[in-house]
C-alpha cells in the first residue's frame, strides 16, 4: 500500500514537471519572438527547452541514483555483518533484520526499514529480501541476497553465511579499487583526447576553411583548360557551418567518452555520467581558443 502510494506521488511529481517545462518553453518562445521578431529562433528555443530540460533531469536523476547505489553496496557488507552478530546473539532472522538498520547505513537504511515492515506485515523473509533487492536495483546486493535466500532455504548457518559474504563483498570492492588505479593511464587518455585533441584538431579546420575562403577569395578568375591537374574554385561550406558541427561533434563525443569513463573505472556507464558537462565546457572552450589563436594569428599575414 504504501509503495503503491509513492508510486503515486512520484507520477504527479513528473506530471507537475512537464507542465512547468512547457509552460517555461511557452513563455521563453513569447519573449524571444517580441524582442527578436525571428520565428525560427523562437521555435529553436523552444525546442531545445522542451528537449535539453528533460535530458539533463535524466541524466541528473541516474547520476544520483547511481551514487545511492554506490553508497548503499559499500555499506550492505556492515549491515549484513551486523544482521550476522545479531543472529549469533540468538535472534531469529526477522529480529535480526529489524535491528541492523542504522542512520549511518543511509540510503540503505530506508529500505531496510521496508523489509522489516513487509515482514512484521506477514510476507515471508524470502519474499520480502527478494522484493528489497528489486528496490535497490543494484546487481552486486541482488546477487549477495539471493546467496543469502539459497542459504535459508537449504537450513544452513545463516549467521557464518553473512559473515563469509560479507568478507567476500570488501575483496570484491578492494579489487574493483585496485582495478580502477591500474586503469588510470587510459582515462587520462581518453580525458586528454576529447578534452584537448579534438578541440584542437576541430579548431584547426575551421580556422583552415576561413583562411582558404579568404586566398581564394583574392584570386582572379581566369579560364583553365579542361585537362588541367587541379583547380582553385570557391569553398561552398562556410566558416559556422564548420563551427556548429565541430560543436555538435564535441557535444556528442563528451557524453560517450564521459560514458567510457564510467565503464572504465566503475564498472557502471552511468557513473561517468557526471564528467559529460564539464568534458563539454571544456572541449568548447579549447575550441574557440585555438580558433581565436588561429584566426588573429594568420590575420597578420591574410589581412
């Protein structure tokens, strides 16, 4: 019932989200349109609030998820560790459970606290850790709780079960520690690769296409036979043309490096999630350095 309830709550809090969005999108497209008088601007603007907003609440959303995950998997070894003392002082197992919830096992403690509910309500143990772990949606505690169901079901020693586990869990995290530092040379890499590489390779074409455009553009025309090699004629794509993809290219190769990242040195795609906006800002702001560098550098030669 009181799942269902929140449930409830989180559908109107999102259903209050988008009409505030489109109600901002409505507002910033009437304002635009009476100071600019440019329609397509205004439309731009609010396809781009209708759009961005959400994506970044998303992507805002999984990165806090994905932190509460983290947080709940380093602390799930001293719970079950504790769950593993309390059985040993001759608790049964729904005791047990009930008090090894703590504060400092935050956000983990919440969802103990369900459990326990559920199992003071009558639903059985077995059940009611399945249904946790469905809460927690993390793959490291569902699998440690479905190595401590199999051990209720087969009538074991629950309490050394937990312990060993637990023990299990903080090699397991040592390693994946372990791991991460020895991976540190490749996310330097991938860092320095999109962070100053590319900015620097895609500033270097724009600057070359507005250097080109202006030579050809002092260059008489005259008549070349048809069998010559090569021809000089005028360069089509112009310079913001170059300036918007590059852009768009920086943008999109941010997000997937930022996402290699997290893959790299967590394990998890979406922790790297966060590292997406400053690659972004930082990428743009190396390009339209190396740009600027360029263009006032070669303004001495090309006029």
């Amino acid at each position: 019932m009181e799942h269902s309830f929140h449930k409830h709550q989180i559908k109107e809090k999102a259903f209050r989200t988008q009409v505030i969005l489109i109600l901002v999108a409505i507002f910033a497209f009437t304002i635009t349109y009476l100071a600019t008088k440019a329609i397509i601007t205004a439309l731009v603007l609010f396809i781009a609030i209708i759009v961005l907003i959400p994506v970044y609440l998303f992507i805002r959303k999984k990165i806090i998820e994905s932190s509460e995950i983290k947080k709940m998997e380093e602390v799930f070894p001293d719970f079950i560790e504790l769950m593993s003392s309390n059985l040993r002082a001759g608790m049964t197992i729904e005791k047990a459970l009930l008090l090894s919830s703590r504060k400092e096992f935050a956000p983990l403690d919440r969802h103990i606290s369900l459990l326990g509910k559920d199992i003071v309500t009558g639903k059985e143990v077995t059940a009611a850790m399945q249904d946790m772990a469905s809460r927690v949606n993390s793959a490291k505690i569902k699998k440690t709780i479905d190595v401590i169901i199999s051990g209720i079901k087969a009538g074991g020693n629950i309490a050394i079960l937990l312990e060993e586990t637990a023990v299990n869990m903080r090699e397991r995290s040592f390693v994946e520690k372990r791991a991460a530092s020895n991976v540190l040379m490749y996310i330097i890499f991938i860092f320095f690769a999109v962070a100053i590489g590319a900015p620097i390779l895609f500033g270097l074409s724009a600057s070359l296409v507005k250097i080109m455009t202006s030579i050809l553009a002092t260059i008489p025309a005259t008549d070349l036979p048809s069998n010559a090699p090569f021809t000089l004629t005028k360069i089509t794509i112009s310079v913001s043309f170059i300036t918007n993809l590059s852009l768009f290219f920086l943008i999109a190769t941010s997000f997937l490096a930022s996402m290699i990242i997290g893959l790299v040195s967590k394990g998890d795609e979406k922790s790297g999630l966060k590292y997406a906006i400053p690659l972004a800002l930082i990428s743009s702001a190396v390009f339209f350095a190396i740009k600027s560098f360029m263009s006032s550098y070669f303004s001495t030669f090309f006029g």
